[in-house]
C-alpha cells in the first residue's frame, strides 16, 4: 500500500529533490515499485514543488533541509541537474539518507568521487539511474555473453540518434552548459547506452573521438562520434546526436564470433547464434534485417519515456537498504561512463586517442 499506509514488513520512504522533467518519472516508479514509499518532494522552484506535491498528494518543500526531516523519510531520488547531483546528494548522506541520483552520476570525477566517498562514509547506499540495464532483453544478452555464447568479442556499437529543439536547450539555463550539464548529446541523452555498451562489452582502454556542435546554440557538443578499443580486444564506435531529425530510437549492436544480438529502445530486434544455424558458408548469410518500427520513446521527446524500468530500479534500490546489500548499479559503476564520456571530450580536444588511464583518477 502507498500514501501513509505501511505494510506490515516496512517500506523505504523517499523524497525527490528536483521537479523538473525527470522529477514526475522518479514519482511514479516510487509509487509504483515494491517496498517504497513517496513521502515529499522538493525544488527551488515554489511552483513546480507545489505542482509536483499537488499531483501525488504528498507535502512539498523548497528547502531540502526540511524535506530531509521529515519523519519516515530514508531515501532521496536526486533529480536536479547533473552538475548540482554531488552537492544534494552529499547533504543528504550526512543527514544519514541514502542516495538514488538521476544519470550521469555526476559532470566530472572529482564531483562524483565527493559523492561516493561521503556515501561510504555516512554508511548510506548509492545509486545511479541506468535504468536500461534491468530491460528483459538487455538481461537476456548480458547472460549470454556471461555464459561464453557470444565466444570471442568483436564489435560493440552504441547509436543514440535524437532529436532536440532549441526551445528544449531554452527551457532551463543549465540545459546545454558546460556548467550544469556538463556535456551534450554524450552526456545528458547518450549516457545510458554508452553505460550499456561498457557494461556488456567490457572495460575500454582507449578512445578516439570527434564532438561538434551542429545546428544548436549551445555551449556543448549536439554530435559526437568515438572509436574505441576495449581491453579485451574487440573494437566499438559510439555516435551521439541531439541534431538528427525527427530522432530514431537507440540502437545497440554486439558482435561476437559467435553470435550478433541487435538491441533497439531496448527490444532485442535481431539474435543471431551459430549454434542454432545452418552453414552460413564463406561470404555469410547478410540476413535482412527485421527491425520493426515502434515507439521511439525519449528519441523525440523526453518526457515520452515510460517509468516501468526506473520502478524497476526503485524497487532494487528499496531492497538493497532494506537488505544491506549494494544496489544493483553502484556509484562506483556510474563512474565508468563518465569516464568513457569525459575521455571522448579529452581525445576531440587534443586531436589524438587517448588512454582511459589519462583521464581517470583512482576513485
């Protein structure tokens, strides 16, 4: 049960700092998920908090200090923008709560380390948003490559063709600041499945890349390419963009010498196994593709994005505070992508590839 009434194995009560377009998705997936409670929410702006609060009959507060108060509240889902996620997620491990932040964990290693260093020392747990990894099917062929189906890693390759509208990049001053959103298309909108291709393509040792700015006026990049190779060998590119109209839905492919699985908005389009096929002979099969069209979700228009996969991931973080244990994507795993993003800005700075180790700091 929501709304005040506990059950008789208690819930985590959470509060959302943050009202804007991401704020009401962390509500409803509170509202939604196992064992979690919504019990305020919070924003600088008065009008947005009161809307917000209005909307799922919670109190509302534009001081986190009074939000962090408030009796039953165990938990903070931190939705402001990405350079202030260090600064309301750290009052909030010294108030004793635990931490759920929106992606990117943070804009650099520095803030993100701040982040996950005062979580470990208040002894509160820390999440980060990567919602695509709890996907059915992105499961599907983690286990996979886990299980040694996908053989020898060859080829993974990340596609976030999206499209943005100057009013979008408008609508907020922080949005498409190096400030505030610390990146572009990589960072705010690419994030996810770069953290996905990481995830299941393994570490990466270096990167070299390419970031412009296209058709926005905007401080950062709306188009961003990268090659990169990972430590096991395989080789992957990374495209990003804010600038392709009308904005297709992300794809995700992973070669492997024995079998191909094509990932799009999630859905598993294409899983080809050399174990479940005829002789494919010496120029192979060139199977035509059975990509089928569907909802583009966030490729358009972000607030689209349905909230099943972040109930998903309340409901794991829920559990992991109740049952001491880490959360299914820890801080230190958000730190990854960030790295990833930050070396690709490093390489289209200096006009050279460059080794992860360059960038990253021991965190």
């Amino acid at each position: 049960m929501k709304g005040g009434d506990r059950l008789a194995e208690r819930t985590v009560g959470f509060g959302v700092v943050g009202c804007g377009v991401i704020g009401p998705t962390h509500c409803l997936a509170i509202q939604d998920a196992e064992r979690a409670e919504l019990i305020g929410v919070c924003d600088t702006d008065p009008a947005k908090a009161a809307m917000l609060g209005d909307r799922f009959g919670v109190p509302y507060f534009t001081d986190l200090n009074e939000l962090l108060a408030q009796p039953g509240l165990d938990a903070i889902s931190v939705c402001v923008p990405s350079g202030n996620h260090a600064e309301v997620g750290v009052q909030a491990a010294r108030a004793g709560k635990h931490v759920l932040s929106e992606k990117p964990i943070e804009i650099t290693l520095e803030a993100a380390d701040r982040l996950i260093a005062a979580c470990e020392e208040s002894g509160v747990k820390l999440g980060v948003i990567s919602q695509h990894r709890f996907a059915p099917d992105v499961l599907k062929v983690k286990q996979a490559i886990e299980a040694g189906d996908f053989g020898t890693m060859v080829l993974g390759e990340a596609s976030i063709k999206w499209y943005r509208t100057q009013q979008y990049y408008d609508s907020g001053d922080w949005r498409g600041t190096f400030a505030l959103d610390g990146g572009g298309a990589l960072m705010n909108q690419g994030v996810h499945y770069i953290d996905l291709l990481q995830w299941l393509m393994g570490s990466v040792e270096s990167i070299q890349a390419v970031v412009s700015t296209r058709t926005h006026q905007i401080e950062v990049e709306d188009l961003g390419l990268a090659i990169l190779r990972f430590q096991n060998g395989a080789l992957g590119t990374i495209t990003g963009s804010t600038s392709v109209f009308p904005g297709l839905p992300e794809k995700l492919e992973i070669h492997g010498s024995e079998a191909t699985a094509l990932i799009e908005a999630d859905k598993l389009k294409q899983y080809l196994r050399r174990s479940e096929m005829a002789e494919v002979g010496n120029y192979g099969l060139g199977a035509k593709s059975q990509v089928e069209t569907e909802n583009s979700g966030g490729a358009a228009d972000p607030a689209a994005i349905g909230h099943s996969l972040h109930t998903a991931q309340v409901t794991d973080f829920a559990s992991a505070i109740m049952e001491d244990r880490q959360p299914a994507i820890t801080g230190r795993d958000a730190r990854r992508p960030l790295e990833i993003i930050l070396t690709i800005y490093k390489s289209s700075a200096e006009k050279r590839p460059v080794l992860l180790n360059e960038v990253v700091k021991p965190g």
